[in-house]
C-alpha cells in the first residue's frame, strides 16, 4: 500500500494541528507540560528540544493509531467505504462537529482540573509516556477537529495515509510544545487567553463546516 494524497493535504494537516493547539481547551495544557519539559531540560536548549521531540512524538502516536483505526474501520465495508451513502454520511458528521465548535450545541470539551502525572525521572521514555497520557487527556477536547478527520478517513482505504496524515496533524499541534521546551524563557511570553482564541476557534470552526458541506454536495452529485 502507497503513501497517498499531495504534500498540500500533510501541510494542511500540521497548520490545522498548529490551529488547534491555539483554542481554548487546549491552551491550559501547555504550560503544564512544558513546565515538566523545561523544568527538566535542565537550562539546555538541546536537551529541551530532545525531550519536546520525544514527548510530542507519544502525542504522535496516540492520533496516528486513531487515524490507522479509522482507516481500517472504513475499509471493513470495502466499495461500500467510499458509496455517496458513507460519504453523505461522513459529510454530515463533519459538519456537526463543526457546529459544536461554533458552540451552537453545548457541550464541554474542556478539562479544568487537569493534572497529569507527576514524573521525577526526565529521560526519553517518561517523555514518551508523558506525551502518550497527554494524548489521551486531550482527545475529548479535540473531538469535534478529530472526529472531523477521522470522519473523513473513514471513507479512504489507505492506512499509511491516515496514520501520516495524523502524524502531520500531531507535530503541528505539538509545535508549539517543542519551541517553548527548546527556549524556555519564552513561556513568561507566551499571550494570555483571550478573544484571539475564540477567533482562532471559530476560523476552525468555519473550516470544518465548509469541508462538511463539501462532503454532503459531492455525495448529493453522485447518487
């Protein structure tokens, strides 16, 4: 099985991670793990960058294995996968989480009492670890932007595609997650929440729904 999809669709996909880890239910994360990072980086700038890789490549693997499952999942059904059916489906799946994030539905996606676990030892795997749970912390968060491309996944049949397209997804969010482990003192730098954020959620929002719609057009077209 080939790697499919352009360049454009993984660059796509990390700008619209970097969106992501600009919304508000994600913001309190990171000076929480950063602070483990930077707090452990030990005043080197290399050894901040070495555990920051380490610890979003667990983010990585974490939405990468969603994406290879959703691919899987569509591809259980074989040409049904990719029917105007499905694909009218998925498009409507899309265009709900896109109204979530326009908080026409109200649901909380957010998480304020997280507390991750408190590790003593800093190396490569505690990252690793560290970057795995925070994963999994996050999930219910990102749930209207993931479930958005794990809908549309599900309608492909390509796994390689679906787990990098994830991986894309992951390093761009985790993006920000590396430069503030590398430079540490720019986390007193770092801009307050504020409406920027809500700015930032409703441009992903608009995305989502204009690919939902998108979806549900094509699919209309072709019964």
């Amino acid at each position: 099985m080939q790697l499919s999809g352009s360049p454009f669709d993984f660059l796509i996909a990390f700008f619209g991670g970097f969106l992501a880890s600009l919304t508000p239910c994600v913001y309190p994360l990171i000076p929480i793990s950063a602070g483990y990072i930077v707090g452990n980086a030990q005043n080197s700038r290399s050894r901040g960058l070495f555990l920051s890789l380490f610890y979003v490549t667990g983010m990585a693997i974490t939405y990468s294995f969603l994406g290879i499952l959703a691919v899987l999942t569509g591809s259980m059904f074989g040409k049904f996968s990719s029917s105007p059916l499905v694909n009218l489906i998925s498009g409507m799946l899309i265009f709900i989480f896109g109204l979530f994030m326009f908080d026409l539905f109200h649901f909380n996606f957010g998480f304020k009492n997280l507390k991750l676990p408190v590790y003593k030892k800093s190396n490569p795997a505690t990252a690793l670890l560290l970057g795995l749970v925070s994963g999994l912390m996050i999930t219910p968060c990102l749930t209207p932007i993931l479930g958005a491309i794990l809908a549309y996944l599900s309608t492909t049949k390509n796994i390689f595609y679906g787990g990098f397209l994830l991986l894309s997804f992951s390093y761009g969010m985790g993006l920000i997650f590396i430069l503030i482990g590398t430079f540490g003192a720019g986390m007193a730098g770092l801009p307050k929440s504020g409406k920027w954020m809500v700015v930032i959620k409703k441009v992903c929002a608009a995305v989502i729904v204009l690919a939902g719609l998108y979806f549900i057009i094509t699919a209309i077209r072709r019964f």
